[in-house]
C-alpha cells in the first residue's frame, strides 16, 4: 500500500453502558491489521456536543461557524481525517442524538470524505440508524460506502470483545479496501481541485 490514510472510527453513542466501544476497538483493530491508515479512535462522549445550535449566518462558513471550546479537539480531528467509520447503535430505529448532533455542528469536516458504517442493535443489527445516516451523509457531501457491517442481536453475538461470526473480519476488510480506495481518490480530488461548494 502507498501513502497511509487517516482515519476516524467514531463511537456514536454516549448512553451510560454502551456497547459502541467495544464495537470500536475491534474495529480498529481490523483497520490495523489492513494496514492502510493510521487509526483515530474518537469517542463522542469526550467531547462537549451541545444540541443547541447557533443561528444560521454566511459569517460562519468553514472554520468560523462558533463552537464550544470543548468541541475543539473533536472539530480538529473530524477535519485531519480522510475518512470515517461510524459505530452506531439504533435506537427506537434510528441513529443516537450525540451523532447527530456532532454532524450537525461540523458540516463542513465531512465533505468529499468517504464514511463507512459499522452498526450494532436487536433483529435489524442498527441497518435503520446507517439508512438514516447515509440521507444524512449524502445531503453534507461525503461519500458514503456500500459495503458495510451490521451485528444483529449483539448481546448474544459477541464474546470477549469480537464477534462470533467467522466471517466478520472478512466483511470487515471488505469495507477496508473500499474505504482506503475512496479515502485516496477523494484525497487526490481535493488536492487536485477544490470542492464546488
């Protein structure tokens, strides 16, 4: 592989006894193992996300939208990354609040970056949260990936901290492959050419 790229494996939830980080640690620990990007494992409930946000203004474009300074080391982070993962959980058929939120109040991190989804939950394995996402994804102007992980009825599927799904590493440098493949076509787009906002 060339040049590694820099990747963000985001822990969507911030509910007290989550599974998101033991769901990330494996994760990150396959991207590891693919060897083509150096891992950030960010975890939204360090960071200071509030839900209200402030009023809508062309001052605020890029950098100058104003955030918390709590959030200023997630901000820096979502900006370095080439691409993202994110472990999510479904609640009530859909995505946590806290990523939600953190989206919402950078925007702009996540255009023409690829971000691949990696979700946990009962029967459905969280597919609906990752279908709302990809909405979502898709209007701030990454590139989501098709192939991703679902890990239905989690509770009983995962044993010392991996699942007991044969197949799962494989799935998972599925997803690998793909997102190093956009995180260094999108990288060489936006270094050849600026983004058309």
């Amino acid at each position: 592989m060339n040049e590694k790229h820099k990747l963000a494996v985001v822990i969507g939830s911030v509910r007290d006894g989550r599974f998101g980080p033991v769901v990330a640690r494996w994760v990150a620990e396959q991207a590891r193992e693919h060897g083509g990007f150096d891992i950030d494992v960010v975890d939204l409930a360090e960071a200071e996300i509030p839900l209200s946000l402030p009023a809508l203004s062309p001052k605020f474009a890029g950098d100058a939208y104003p955030r918390p300074e709590g959030m200023a080391s997630l901000t820096a982070r979502l900006t370095d990354a080439d691409a993202f993962i994110l472990v999510t959980p479904e609640y009530n058929h859909s995505y946590p609040a806290s990523l939600k939120a953190a989206i919402d109040w950078h925007y702009t991190q996540w255009t023409a970056k690829p971000v691949a989804f990696v979700s946990y939950g009962g029967a459905a394995g969280g597919r609906h949260a990752v279908l709302h996402l990809e909405n979502v994804l898709t209007e701030l102007h990454a590139v989501t990936i098709r192939d991703g992980l679902a890990f239905p009825n989690y509770f009983t599927a995962w044993e010392d901290g991996r699942p007991l799904d044969a197949q799962a590493p494989g799935y998972a440098k599925t997803l690998l492959d793909q997102l190093a493949w956009w995180a260094g076509a999108l990288r060489a787009a936006r270094d050849a050419v600026p983004y058309p906002a």
